[in-house]
C-alpha cells in the first residue's frame, strides 16, 4: 500500500476569562477528520506476480509461469580413468653396438726380423725381385688399441671376428697367430693357418661366454710364419705391403662394461589403455581434467632422455606429450625425477593403434628411454638399471562422441512453486488453464520420454495428474553439436494439458506451494544398432520446463492477501486529545468480487494486540453478460475506535490490512482485466477534546 504524509489540522477554540483566578478552562470535545492513506490498487498490487501478468488482445488479464520442473543431468561419460605403467631397463637391455679395430703388419717390419735376407729385401724395396723362401719368422707382437671405444668388459655372450688379408705379394704358410688381453695376459683366440696365398682373406671367430673378460688393450702376437717365396719368378718389392688385421667385436652382452655407449633407446615401449563406459563405444572423448605423471629412478653413469606421449590426444593440433631428462648417477648412486603435468582440454582418440578398425573405447601410449652418445666413457653393469612408472591419474572426460550406448535417466523430485503458492491463500476456481509441459534434450541421442507422476500440494491437500497418457512412450529428438564444446541444440517434445484431456486445472486451483514429478527417459530406446555420430556434453542434459497459462476467468471464496502500513499515533494526535470515533474506509472498485477488510494493530515488538472488524464490505462492481465489470461501484466501510480500541490503537506501530476476497455466487466466474481498479482512502473521523492530554 502507498502512504502519505498525514495532514491534520485542528481548530482552536478560545475562551475569554477575567480577572478572577480561580475560573477553570472550558473542556470541549470537537468534531475532526484526518485523511490517513488515499491510494490506487489494480491486480498488480493484489498479487506478487507483475512479471507474471500479461494482458490478450482484449485486455483481459493472465497469468503466464514458467518453472523449470527439471533438469536431468546425465552422470559421467565413464568413471575416472587410472593406469600406470612400468618399465624397468637393465644393462642386458642396452646394446654397446659393434667395436671394430683395425691394425696392420706390413713386409717391412716382417723383413726386420729375418736377419740379412730381411735387410736384402728392404734393399730391394720398389724392384722387381725374386724372393726366397722364408720360414721360422716370429715371434713377435703388435698393439691392438680399442681403448677409444672400451677400457674393460666382461661378457655374457658375444662374438669377436678376426679378419686377416694377405696383401704381401707372395703367399703365407703355416700362419701361427693369437689375441690376448695385454694386462691379464690370457688369450682371447689363438690358431694356425696353413695357407694364406696373396690377395686372400682369413675370418677367424669365437663366441664370447661365461662373463668372458676382454680389454681394451688388446695385443695381436704374430707366432710364426713361413712362406713359399715367389717362386721362379719375381714380383715388385713394396716393403709397405702388410697383412691386414681387423677385430670386431658385436653382438655384446655385457655383465659389466666400462665403454662409450653409442646413442640408443633403452626401451621403446607402446601400449593400450581402455576406458570403461556403462554400455557406450566411443571414438573419442575430451578430457576436461586430469594428470599424466612419471617417476623415474636411475643408477646408470650417464643422462637418460625419456619421453611419455599419448598419441591421439590432441589440443589444437598439438600432441600431448613431455621429455624429462634424468641426470647421470654417480658410482653406486641413484638418482629420482618425479613430474607431474595436467592435463585439460585434450581431445583424446579411442579408435586404438593406427590403421585399427573397429576399435572403441582405447588409446595408447608410447614410451621411451634413450641415452645420447657422449663420447664419455662410463661404467655400467647388470645391476644398473632404469625403473619407471607412468601414469594417468584421474582423468575426466566432459565430452564423448561416437555410440553413447543404453542408458535410463531418471528424475524424482519435487520443486517449489513461490510465485503460485505467494500469489494467494483461500479457494479458487478457474475455468481454463492450460499448460504445457516442455522437454529439450540437449543429448546428441534420441530418448524415450516418459510422465510416470505428476501432483501439486500445498500445506492442505495434494493432488495428483490424471491423464491417459502417463507412462505414455514419447520419442524426444537428439540434439546437434553447432561445434565442438558449443552448446547443443537440443531437440524438442511439447506436451499440452488442459481441462479437456486432464484433470490439470485441480491441481493449479489450490494454489501449489510445490509440484512433485516422477519421469524416466531411456537413450537410445529406438535405435536397433550402433549409429557413431552421437555425442553427450556433461554440462548438458534434459530440462522439463512447465509453463502454465491462466486466463483470470475465475471465482473467487475467501482468497485472502495482507498489506502492512506503518502507523505511529502521535502523528495522528500529537497532543492526545482523541476522546474516540471511527476510521472509515471509502472504496471505488471496478473488481467484479467482494471485499472484506479487518485491520490487524501491532505493537513496536511486532507482536499483534487487537484487530478492528467491520459489518460493512467493499462492494463489487457490477458485471456485463460477459462477465466484465461495468464500473466502479462506491462503498464506505467503518471501524469502531471506542474504550480498549482506541488504547489498542494509541499503543499501535503498524497496521496489517487483512483482506478477503469472494465473487458473488449468482455472478458465476468473472473476468479480470487490466484496467480493473480499487481506490482506497482511509479517513479517521475523531472526536478530540480542546484541553490538551485530554
């Protein structure tokens, strides 16, 4: 309600007196009317729900709510996903690759030792000569140096290849040679040749076992040598002709080495993880959260690369991937990297390895661990080793495209009804209500929608939906994707309840403080087999919104509203001269209903302490065949302020104005329009006495 400044305006009387004291002043009591409230209230003001309120073409008035009745989120694409992987390289694991050391003997240093026909043959050296035979050349050694490549080894198994080619220009016999480990003296092969003619070549070979030990001083040892010589006839002297001496090594497995180690991968590792959804088979998801994580323990002498990647995880073109290097560990030392990197907005491929067909719901990963060559030598054995675990730890998808499988949503549940249950209180009855229950599916899958319940309730009663048509098998559309993380656009099910399909007007007619649901929707219920271009968004689901339209074609008993004025009684009577007298409340009311007004008082501590009632009733208006007001009709309604009344009203801080409203029964229902009104203006007609504090 509106207020207004109080005007009140007194009469003063005076009375003459003499000059004798003892004459007392007069006390009378006058006549005084105090304009309170004066105020305008159409159906705005009746009601809490302007937002709500809209007018037809012929301005009658209804009431349009619309109240999300719903919303069915589905759960989670799948559940949390965690793997771990581990990976473990130990020194058998690594190759030290293929060691190849060349040296030469040439005819020059074989002439030094054969006395004077040796020192004849470097005389003769770039003439063509006949050479004699030789025999009995020998002993003698000469240095294999592999140190460049190792210092020490001891070996499991491998091999080690002589090659020896006789570019000497006559033939060798009974070639007696070996190799042997300079400092542990012990021989790694030894053998005799019987001929090795000019221009031929020699393999020898022997299998390295049993934690064989070869150093990288290595010593070729020529035993002996003997030679046919060139025969009748003579052949060009080049004392720089030598025997070719090559030593390869290959093949090595080492239970310790003390080496360069070529540039290798330790592991190279690729394996598949699967996802576990209820029932969906998916091509790919995008993870919202997540984390991958590596810890890696070495004790090897020398850095280790490693590099983690997923493949089919994408965010703008880039794969998701990281690269840790593990620093070098000292001598029976080891050394820890542990990292840990989120992972968010990847779109992660589930269609397995490449060239993979018909594969869902898997991914893989790709491991690796490399050393670089350094040129450094560094010491490795069998209990070196590489221990790492990978890992994926609580990754969460909030989109999933591909098939989204069979799956029930279900929504029980009620919701709170305030601007119905705040608009009044009595009995109503209406004469056409419609609603429409509206369905949007934003999942990019068809649904079998069902009402399995549909009731309203307010502290007195509950009322339940009759309708043919519950648990009634609706087909509600898939939604589109406009793109990738856009908000879909959801498919549609409009369902329309009125009086003549379903009893929806008895349960709007109390005036619900809450409405209660009961629905289930099946995904996928229509679709005979797999279709791989559906897609689910978490942030999405279905939303059953309910939007009731309510002509105000009604009858009204009872329905009560309330409105509050602040009220202190010294505005009124700032000198208390109030004897008593009435409050009258003067009505214009264009309402086709009724109107009875109590007005409730209420001290400073809110607590109420009396209530004014009044016989009289605010008049409704009169009404045309259809049921329109034909215009404001006047009514006057009075409050007695007598004796405990007026004490009630002297002790007052504000006013409740308690007002119930009924439509006259021979009318039937009436019509509300928005050009209805009520003009209110409350007057206190007061007898006050001219002797201030009365």
């Amino acid at each position: 309600m509106k207020n207004y400044t109080l005007l009140c305006f007194f009469i003063g009387l005076g009375v003459l007196v003499g000059c004798r004291p003892d004459i007392q002043p007069a006390d009378w009591e006058v006549d005084a009317l105090v304009p309170i409230l004066k105020t305008r209230v159409d159906i705005r003001d009746l009601t809490d729900l302007d937002s709500t309120l809209q007018s037809s073409a012929d301005g009658q008035l209804q009431i349009v709510l619309r109240e999300n009745l719903a919303s069915l989120k589905p759960g989670e694409i799948a559940p949390p996903f965690n793997e771990e992987f581990e990976n473990t390289a130990k020194l058998q694991n690594i190759t030290l690759g293929a060691r190849t050391i060349q040296n030469r003997i040439s005819l020059g240093q074989i002439a030094m030792q054969m006395g004077l026909q040796g020192a004849l043959l470097v005389a003769a050296n770039g003439t063509q000569q006949n050479i004699p035979p030789i025999s009995n050349v020998g002993p003698s050694n000469f240095n294999i140096d592999a140190t460049d490549y190792f210092q020490s080894m001891i070996l499991r198994n491998g091999w080690l290849v002589l090659r020896i080619q006789n570019n000497f220009p006559i033939d060798i016999t009974n070639l007696q040679y070996g190799i042997q480990n300079v400092n542990a003296g012990s021989y790694i092969v030894q053998n005799t040749l019987a001929s090795l003619p000019s221009g031929a070549v020699h393999y020898d070979s022997i299998q390295l076992i049993n934690n064989f030990l070869i150093e990288g001083n290595l010593q070729a040892s020529l035993i002996n040598l003997d030679s046919p010589g060139s025969g009748s006839g003579t052949v060009l002297v080049d004392t720089s002709d030598a025997l070719d001496l090559q030593v390869t090594l290959d093949k090595l497995d080492p239970v310790s080495a003390t080496a360069v180690f070529p540039a290798q991968d330790l592991f190279n590792e690729t394996g598949e993880a699967f996802i576990y959804p209820p029932s969906a088979l998916l091509t790919s998801v995008h993870v919202s959260e997540g984390d991958i994580y590596m810890d890696a323990y070495s004790t090897i002498n020398d850095s280790i690369n490693l590099s983690y990647i997923l493949p089919g995880a994408t965010n703008n073109g880039s794969i998701l991937q990281f690269l840790r290097v593990i620093p070098a560990a000292a001598n029976g030392q080891v050394v820890n990297e542990y990292v840990e990197i989120p992972v968010r907005n990847y779109t992660l491929d589930l269609q397995g390895m490449p060239n993979s067909t018909n594969i869902h719901n898997t991914f893989y990963t790709t491991f690796i661990g490399s050393i670089d060559s350094t040129g450094r030598i560094i010491s490795l054995s069998l209990q070196d080793s590489v221990y790492v675990k990978t890992g994926i730890k609580n990754l969460i998808a909030d989109r999933g495209y591909g098939f989204l499988g069979y799956d029930t949503i279900i929504g029980d549940d009620q919701v709170e009804l305030e601007s119905v249950s705040e608009f009044f209180s009595g009995s109503i009855e209406l004469d056409d209500v419609q609603l429409q229950l509206e369905v949007e599916n934003y999942i990019g899958a068809p649904f079998n929608f069902k009402i399995l319940d549909l009731s309203s309730r307010n502290d007195d009663q509950t009322r339940s939906l009759t309708w043919n048509q519950l648990a009634y098998n609706f087909n509600l559309d898939r939604a589109t994707e406009p793109s990738p993380g856009a908000q879909p656009v959801p498919g549609r099910l409009t369902i329309n309840l009125d009086k003549n399909n379903s009893n929806i007007q008895d349960l709007v007619e109390i005036f619900p403080s809450h409405m209660a649901f009961a629905m289930e929707a099946y995904m996928n219920g229509s679709t005979p087999s797999p279709i791989f271009d559906q897609f689910l968004n978490t942030n999405y689901g279905i939303e059953a919104n309910l939007q009731a339209v309510i002509p105000l074609h009604l009858s009204l008993n009872d329905i009560a509203l309330q409105d509050t004025m602040d009220f202190e009684y010294i505005s009124v009577d700032k000198d208390w001269r109030m004897k008593g007298g009435d409050l009258i409340l003067k009505a214009e009311n264009s309402f086709p209903f009724q109107a009875n007004v109590d007005i409730v008082l209420f001290n400073n501590g809110g607590i109420p302490i009396d209530t004014l009632f009044s016989s009289d009733a605010v008049a409704a208006a009169d009404v045309d065949a259809n049921q329109r007001s034909v215009g404001p009709k006047s009514s006057t309604v009075k409050y007695s302020i007598q004796g405990s009344k007026l004490v009630s009203l002297q002790k007052t801080h504000f006013m409740i104005f308690k007002t119930s409203f009924n439509t006259d029964p021979q009318s039937g229902m009436v019509k509300i329009y928005s050009d209805n009104y009520l003009d209110l203006q409350l007057i206190a007609d007061f007898r006050l006495s001219t002797d201030k504090g009365g």
